[in-house]
C-alpha cells in the first residue's frame, strides 16, 4: 500500500513539473510572437511572369479588384485580355516594406489588351462609319431603305472586335452623308420616239394567267431560271440579250411603278393587268413609261439594260398573281 502512494506522488510530481515546463514554454512562446509582431508583419509578395512586382497586405481584396477589372464590359468593352494572373507568396516581412496595391493593380492593367466591340457601317464591303451598337447599325440601313436611297444595295453592317476603339457618328450624320437621292433613268428621245399606243410587237398571245393572254417581252437567252440559287430564291426568269434592246409589255394593263427598285432590280416597269395579275421588268437601262400610265399588249415599255444587281445586260421577268411570284416558264420560254 505504501509503495502505491509512493507511486501515485511520484506520478503528481511529474505532472506539475511537466505543467510548470508547458507554462513557462507557452509564455515564451507569447512574447516571441509579440516580440515579432512588433518588427515585422505577415504580407504577400506578387510576382507577374516570374518577375516581383510588389507586395500586399490583403490578397483577397487585391485579387477581387483585378478580377471586376477583367470582368469589365462598359461601353464598348468586348472583354480584356491578360494572359498570367499573379502569383502571391506569404512571407514575414518588417513593417517599414510598405504595400503597393494601386502599383500592382497598374501593372496587371498594363500587361493585358483591351478589345472594343462596335459596328461599321460598309458600303461596296469598305468601313464608312462606326456606331456603337447592333440597332445604331440596323436603324442606319432601315432608314435608307425607307427612303429609297439608289445605293442601299451596297450598304450592310459588320461586327468588329479591335483593339483600337474608333470614333462614333450619331446615325442622322451617317443617313445624311450616305443617302442618294433616287433618280429614273427616262431618255427623253426614247418619248419621242414611242408615242401613244405604237405596237412594236404584233405576237400572238401564247399563255394565259387568269384568263389573261401574255406575250413574251423580249427574245433572247435564259441565263438564270425560277426558283431557288445560291445566292437566294430568285422570283423571275431572267433573259439576256443585247443591252437597248425593247422590251413590249406582255400584256395591257396600267403601269403601277416606273423607277429605280432598290432591292436590286434598278430600273424597272410593274403593269398590272388585272384579276391580281402583274408583271415586272428588271434591270432596264431606259424607261419608256410613267406610273398611272396606260399600255397596250406589245406596247415599248422600256429598254433592255444590267442596272441594279446585275452581271451582264438582261431582262429579269417576274410574273406575280395576288402578291405571289409564279415560274414564268408555266406560261412563256417553255
């Protein structure tokens, strides 16, 4: 029994020596810490591609602030493009090494590239103007298009990314400086020369549409047929012969339209003939007739030309009924 107390006293001693040694190592540890503290202080030095830019005290925030920086996209900013984030590494360092945040942040600035995102408005595939959106863009294009402008066929927009940001033109500027006033190409001799009700072909009709008889408009070779090409559905027939050649109208009726399309057709003849029957001719190099006019079938209506979107002299044929394009060669050219 007595060795057992002596065992368990021993056991105490030991225990309050080993508490003793905690304590005393516990302080010290205290007062080395606070010895530190007072000379130096945690940091983070920043390096950029390897190469130490200075030091922060606040990564976190350092970071958050270049983050929402290349998260930009302001005005006209497309994106920012930084190819290496930086590098931190704790350290201890003394508290006279200052931080550089603001001079960091100005480097990472500086070694990233910046690209704009704008429209150009083209015309014959050449940047006229700049505006700063999509709609800017479209409102341009509409517009002269309402206004008949003659070279809105060679007018478009396009997306641009770029790293350099160009000046902007408000759209009324850009309307006004690209507008062209549509003009009719009338030869005056051509009047003089077709007068009244002059037939200058006698054919006979060989189709009708709705009841009403046609007559071919010209003679010649058929280049591009109805239906559906590469560049899209074309809605006639189109005929090529030699340019000044007369073109007759397939059948009486009262001209509606006698000037310059701007979807691509140039000068150009509409008749119609009635039961929701019309007929269009494309491309003409002189106009014969006046809208509200009335002409017989066989009647010289215009003269053969490649205004508009066109490669080559030509007449383009359309026949419509209610609004609706029909096959020409359903009536004429089989």
């Amino acid at each position: 029994m007595l060795k057992i107390l002596k065992s368990i006293k021993s056991i105490f001693v030991h225990i309050r020596s080993s508490l003793k040694f905690i304590f005393l190592l516990i302080i010290a540890t205290i007062v080395i810490i606070g010895i530190i503290s007072l000379v130096y202080r945690p940091m983070y030095s920043v390096t950029l591609n390897g190469e130490f830019i200075g030091y922060t005290s606040n990564k976190s925030k350092l970071q958050k602030r270049i983050n929402e920086y290349l998260e930009n996209t302001e005005g006209n900013v497309a994106f920012i493009d930084v190819k290496n984030l930086p590098e931190y590494s704790l350290c201890l360092l003394k508290k006279e090494n200052q931080t550089n945040d603001d001079e960091i942040f100005e480097k990472i600035k500086n070694s990233g590239t910046t690209y704009y995102e704008y429209y150009a408005i083209v015309e014959k595939s050449k940047e006229k103007y700049y505006v700063a959106t999509k709609e800017d863009a479209e409102n341009v294009i509409n517009k002269l298009k309402e206004k008949k402008s003659t070279n809105v066929s060679d007018l478009g927009y396009s997306q641009i990314h770029s790293t350099e940001l160009k000046e902007f033109k408000d759209t009324e500027s850009i309307i006004t400086a690209l507008y062209e006033k549509p003009t009719v190409t009338i030869a005056s001799s051509a009047y003089s020369t077709y007068t009244g009700q002059r037939i200058v072909s006698n054919a006979t009709p060989s189709a009708q549409v709705l009841g009403i008889g046609l007559i071919k408009p010209v003679s010649g070779i058929i280049t591009s047929r109805f239906g559906a090409r590469s560049s899209g559905n074309h809605k006639g027939l189109d005929i090529a012969t030699s340019s000044g050649t007369t073109i007759a109208a397939a059948a009486g009726g009262t001209v509606t339209f006698s000037g310059w399309d701007s979807y691509g057709l140039g000068n150009c003849v509409k008749i119609s003939h009635g039961n929701g029957v019309t007929t269009i001719y494309g491309h003409c190099s002189k106009l014969y007739v006046t809208s509200g006019q009335k002409v017989s079938q066989g009647e010289a209506i215009a003269a053969v030309g490649s205004t508009g979107n066109s490669t080559g002299p030509h007449l383009h044929l359309q026949i419509e009924v209610n609004g609706v394009p029909q096959n020409p060669q359903l009536y004429l050219y089989k």
